[in-house]
C-alpha cells in the first residue's frame, strides 16, 4: 500500500515480545506481547508494508508497521439503553 | 531505546532529572519521611497556586445545588433526613475535570524549570490536562496510555482521552494491556528529557488544595456554614488529599470526609482478559484498595497523596449505580456529566438520607462527557464483550460479568470499606519492608501519622514482625 509523504498514519511495533515481558503479571498478558500504537506524519512516500518513519505529533521521528492508513476516531456514544430510559419519567413521577 | 531491565535499573537515575526534586531531603531513616515538610518546600504556597490556575482559567468552578435530586432523597429518607446535595462542577475546568488543577501546577512548574516537554503514564483525564496545560505553556507533550487488549479492542473511554490529547497537540503512545508501561515511560523519559508531569508529585496534589479551600467558601456563602460532608472520589489518593488538605487550610476542621470507589473486585488490573470487562477505568477499588495500603508505589519515590491520613470513610458503589446517578443527573438537574465524575454523587445520594435535612454534603467533582465516556457508549461496549447488562438489584453485581441497573432510586446503597483492616494492610506492607528490624521511635511515629492509627495499634501489628 503507498504513503505519501505526510500522510498522517498510525503505526505499531512490538515494544515487549512475551519472552520479555514482565515476571508477575497473570498468564493471559504474559503470553502476548506488548504491542505500541502512534500516529504521525510519514516522512517520506514509501510503497510496500514495512516499517516506515512517522513524524509524531510532539516532533519525535519513530518507526513501525502502518496499521491505519487513515484514522478515524470510531468511539461513539453508543446506542440508547433501555435501562437507562426508564429512569427519567420513573423518577419525574416520583417528584410529582 | 535501552531495554526494559535496563531501563528499570536506572529509574531513579531517569526519574531524579526528570523531576528536578530532591526527596531524598525528607527522608528520616527507614520507613520514615517528613511529610508536612515535603509539602510545604516542594508545593507552592495557596495563594501561589490560585494564581497560577487562575492565569490558565482553571478553578473557581461553579457549586450547584441539586434541588430535585435533594427532593427525591428525601423521599426515600427517614422524616427530617435527607441533607442539601451541592455539586461542585469541575467539569468546567479547561480540559473538563478537576485534573488541571493538578495539571496547571505540575506543568508551571516544568516550565518555570525550563523543560522543553512534559509527559505523564496515564490512561485519564490527567493526560488531557496536562497536554491542555502544555499548550497553553507552548511546551512539548507526549502522554502514554494503556488502551487495547490482545484483540486489538480499544476501552472507548480511553479512546476518547487519547482524542482530547491529540486535539491539544499532544503525542499520544498507546500500548495493550501491562504495566511494562512504565519502563516505556521511562524509555520516553530518558530520550526526550522531558519533565515527568508526575499524577503524584507534591506540587500536583497540592494543586487540588484550592478545590477544598473553594469548597469550604462557597458552602460559608451559600450557606452560612462549612459542608458537614464531602464525598471525594478516591482512586490514586489524590483527590482525597488535596481536598482534604484544602478543606483544613480553609479552617473546615469538622467536614467529614468520604472517599467513594466504583468496586471491582475480583479483576485483575495487569490481566489481558479483564482489561475490556470493565466499564471504570479511574475512581475504582482496582487503584483505591493498593494505593491506600501502600502510597509509596508510584513513579516517585515519595506519594504526596497519602489517603489513609485523611480519609473518614471509605465507601464503594457498583458499576450500575454510577450509570444511574449519571442519568438522573441529567433527566432531573439537566446537566450531562461522565460517569466516572459521578461516582461520589452516586455515594452521596445515599450518604445524604443518613444526614439532617439542614445538613450539607457536598460531591467534590465531575468530569465532562462525551463519545466513549457517555454511560450509553460504555453499556453498549459492555453488552458486545459478553457482559450481561440488565435490571436488577445491584447487590447482585459481579464485576467483569454484569452490570445492574437499579430498577428503583431505593435500591440505591453504599457498601462500607473497613479502614481498620486497610490501616491493618498498610502497617503490614510496611512492616514487611523492615525484614525484622525493629522500629525505630520516628518511624513509629510516622507510621501512626501516616495510618492515623493510635501507637497501640501500630505496635500491636510491629509484634507479629519482630524475630
């Protein structure tokens, strides 16, 4: 997949594999490795999926595999609870 | 970047420069630390801090009284209960919680030092503050937080924090679930000679002294008397000792005070598998527990906040009852605030009906609301990773594997959290440090000072450590 030169992209590596992870944490985390995120600016166009240079928002030059090559904030406010639609006339009743 | 064991060796190394402050002055053999002198050297004075937060528009936030929540109390409360409940609204502080208040110290004072950048490990509101703070100071920010698990699943609260730092120029490391997180930290530390904007610094904690000293006014004004009750969310201790100590300052030496912890018992904090099962990342028993039976294990060498020396009380909610309050909140007072800021309003509406109707409590904080953090978004995210969301009584909540939702305000409870038994664990991680010595006379007084336990106490549990 092509980059171009200033792209904003995010990148990940590996900062911890799991044979180097920490001794006293539980088997689940311990089994995986540490994985870091970043988004920033390429530095240059690049074709292929290997690791590139990212511009970082504080100015740091970091490295990594391009894992979104457009993010997109995807948190949402989610969907109306019905548990939660109740409460307000429940409780507008009771102050009546 | 040095590896993680490298890294680890050198952490006092790193963390000496990159907060620019010598504790090891306070320090009186042992166990033992001038705490009082701490604060007063390394804080800067109140009228100082008031200052600097006013320069920056944080502080001096509003004190609401809410009426038909107090109205709906007394329903339920025994004739002549039901106190006043007031709500100070952090939430308008720049950045959305009372998190600049600690923000605008700390990073003034990087400032003032000349750092070219801060940074802090933190998953909340905090990283936030301090990147709003950094850009108000035109000083460089990275802020590293713990967001995915294994699967790559993002906590949509965390996602939204991460967002609101990145909108304030910061750059944002977002690591899966670990606490090797802090190596990284140190990692980030070292390389960019930034100034660590430390959560638990002396000049951070006393930046929320000003929330006390305010609240403790604003009740004189409306009132004519000093708040009976304030209930403190309590995670890394912060929020009580400030507030606290703001209160004392202020001269409100009889306010009670209460922390209130969403509960999460039975998940583990540093476990891939849990990380997605629960819906409070902050103000939860997953820091309050650890944090008030050992301060001292934090980034710096000595916690400024120390909880047991001013907590009350200690009282946890479930994770249900803190999504109600937040919609009650909103449907009956009109003003729609995260729930994690909510957690000691769900506590107060309880701790009120115990009270005199002209009594006072006051809840210390919100937080502000929004994609990822709205009670909707989180019970939505909850339901896809198998949670099961439903009505029902919330004494029947197993964090990790429900949420319930109070079908009635009445069901509505606070659970008590014996102090006792935390002055107990905290006596016992410290006596474990002294690998048998005996005490000596300063660090038996620090440690009743510290627990606000009397000397009996301390020395009873000393018996058990002694060859």
């Amino acid at each position: 997949m092509a980059i171009q030169k200033g792209q904003f992209v995010e990148v990940s590596w590996a900062a911890l594999e799991p044979s180097g992870r920490s001794d006293n944490i539980p088997e689940s985390t311990k089994q995986v490795p540490l994985i870091a995120r970043v988004k920033g600016f390429a530095v240059e166009t690049t074709e292929g999926s290997d690791d590139i240079s990212i511009v970082t928002l504080s100015g740091r030059v970091l490295r990594g595999k391009v894992c979104d090559s457009a993010p997109r904030y995807s948190h949402d406010f989610g969907k109306p609870q019905p548990e939660l639609q109740r409460i307000g006339p429940t409780l507008r009743r009771e102050l009546v | 970047m040095a590896t993680y064991a490298e890294l680890v060796k050198r952490r006092n190394e790193i963390m000496t420069r990159a907060i620019g402050f010598d504790f090891a002055q306070f320090e009186n053999g042992g166990l033992a630390f001038d705490y009082e002198r701490m604060m007063s050297n390394a804080g800067y004075s109140l009228a100082e801090m008031t200052r600097i937060q006013k320069d920056v528009g944080v502080g001096d936030t509003p004190l609401l009284e809410l009426r038909n929540i107090t109205r709906l109390a007394r329903k339920f409360a025994p004739p002549g209960k039901g106190a006043r409940i007031f709500l100070k609204d952090e939430a308008s502080n720049p950045s959305g919680s009372f998190k600049a208040r600690r923000a605008a110290i700390s990073v003034y004072h990087a400032a003032r030092k000349g750092y070219k950048g801060v940074a802090a490990a933190t998953s909340g509101n905090y990283g936030a503050a301090v990147a709003s703070q950094a850009a108000m100071r035109g000083l460089k920010c990275i802020i590293l937080q713990e967001v995915y698990d294994s699967r790559g699943i993002g906590q949509p609260e965390i996602l939204e924090k991460g967002r609101a730092c990145e909108a304030y120029g910061a750059e944002v490391l977002q690591l899966t679930v670990g606490p090797e997180l802090f190596a990284l930290f140190l990692g980030v530390l070292d390389e960019t000679g930034f100034f660590n904007a430390s959560l638990y610094t002396p000049f951070g904690i006393a930046g929320i002294e000003t929330l006390g000293v305010e609240l403790s006014e604003q009740l004189v004004a409306r009132t004519g008397r000093n708040p009976d009750v304030v209930v403190v969310t309590h995670a890394g201790g912060g929020n009580v000792t400030g507030t606290a100590r703001g209160l004392q300052k202020a001269g409100a030496h009889s306010t009670q005070i209460i922390g209130a912890s969403v509960d999460l018992s039975g998940l583990h904090m540093a476990s891939d598998k849990d990380f997605n099962r629960k819906s409070f990342t902050t103000g939860h028993t997953g820091f309050g527990m650890p944090f008030t039976t050992w301060p001292d294990r934090t980034d710096v060498p000595r916690n400024a906040a120390r909880s047991l020396r001013y907590l009350d009380r200690y009282v946890t909610v479930t994770q249900g009852e803190a999504f109600y309050v937040t919609e009650m909140l909103a449907q009956l007072e009109g003003l729609e605030r995260g729930p994690a800021g909510n957690i000691a309003l769900a506590a107060a509406f309880v701790l009120a009906q115990e009270l005199d109707a002209e009594q006072t409590i006051v809840v210390q904080e919100t937080e502000y609301t929004g994609a990822g953090k709205h009670p909707n978004a989180q019970m939505a995210f909850a339901r896809e990773q198998g949670i099961e969301v439903r009505l029902g009584d919330p004494r029947d909540s197993k964090p990790g594997t429900n949420i319930i939702i109070p079908e009635q305000a009445e069901q509505l409870s606070v659970r008590e959290v014996n102090l006792d038994d935390l002055r107990r664990s905290y006596l016992r991680n410290a006596l474990e440090r002294k690998n048998g010595v005996p005490l000596s006379e300063i660090e038996i007084e620090f440690l009743c000072e510290d627990s606000r336990a009397s000397r009996e106490f301390v020395l009873r549990m000393a018996q058990g450590y002694v060859s």
